[in-house]
C-alpha cells in the first residue's frame, strides 16, 4: 500500500521506480536508508511547500459532511454554505477562520498551484471580491457547498480562475 500523495506525475512516477527497486529488499532498515537516500521521504525543504499538519483533518471534517443540505448564512452542524463549511472544518480541528469568503482570503497565505496540498482553502473570485471557497482535497477536487439547492459534495475544480490559501 502507497502513502504517497502528490499531484504531480513526475513525481508519481519516480514514487512508483523508487517503490519497485526497493520492494525487493526484506529489511525494513534497508527500506528506509533506499527511500532516505532517494529523497521520498524527505520532507519539502521550503516551509511554503510544508502542508499544514492539520490539512487532511480538516479535508476529514469536510468529508464527513457529505449531502448536507446548503443554507445560505449555516454554519454547520447539519447545514452550511461554503465559508461555513471551510469555518467549521477548521473549528473542528481547532483552528480558527474569519466568517466570509473574502475575509477568509485576508486571513490566509497565498501559494501557488503547484504548492497546495490537503486543506488548503481553494478560492474562487467574483468580481473583486471571493465569491466562494472550498476545501482542497487532492486530486484538483475539493470539499464544498456549491449553491443554494445542492448539497456539500466533492467536485473537480472547474476553473482555471482559482486562488490558494493556506490557514497559518
């Protein structure tokens, strides 16, 4: 079984050389030296890259929310909207986060694309201002409240127009 988590297929790929070269080996010790050596489980050099430890809880809390019903102004625990949503995940884990949208914005740090991992809040702007937000569940897919009439589902991403923000 892999615990590797990256969208990148370069990566992916390398994982998948480093698991085949090393599933020959009995030793567990020598296991751990091959992927130590090979740098898989090294950890991101750069805190940007770091995920927030609490990011696959929150995508956890989000999860279990599955088909609850969107109320426009809920917070949980049997309706949300979106920034409700992303609120109560991170209260849950015992992080906190503004109420809205845009003020979840403000609070978060900016990253790239290529550096969102589990529980980073996914932005999705509206004119001049973020007029949803959902959290990033891997895969380009996130945990959201779509609209009113649907229910927290998890979706692809389906605009390029997105920004990334990471709860300190």
């Amino acid at each position: 079984m892999s615990v590797f988590r990256s969208d990148s297929r370069q990566d992916r790929q390398a994982h998948r050389v480093v698991v085949r070269r090393t599933a020959r080996f009995r030793s567990p010790r020598v296991l751990l030296l091959c992927l130590l050596v090979t740098g898989t489980l090294a950890g991101p050099t750069d805190p940007a890259e770091a995920a927030a430890p609490y990011g696959a809880k929150v995508v956890a809390v989000a999860a279990s929310k599955k088909g609850a019903p969107y109320a426009r102004g809920a917070t949980g625990p049997k309706r949300f909207d979106c920034s409700g949503l992303t609120l109560y995940s991170f209260r849950r884990v015992g992080r906190q986060l503004p109420r809205t949208a845009e003020q979840q914005y403000e609070r978060t740090s900016r990253i790239p694309r290529s550096k969102r991992a589990l529980g980073d809040l996914v932005f999705f702007p509206k004119g001049s201002t973020m007029g949803h937000v959902g959290i990033y569940a891997g895969h380009d897919k996130i945990w959201h409240a779509p609209r009113p009439g649907t229910r927290v589902r998890l979706e692809r991403i389906w605009s390029a127009n997105v920004r990334y923000g990471r709860a300190g």
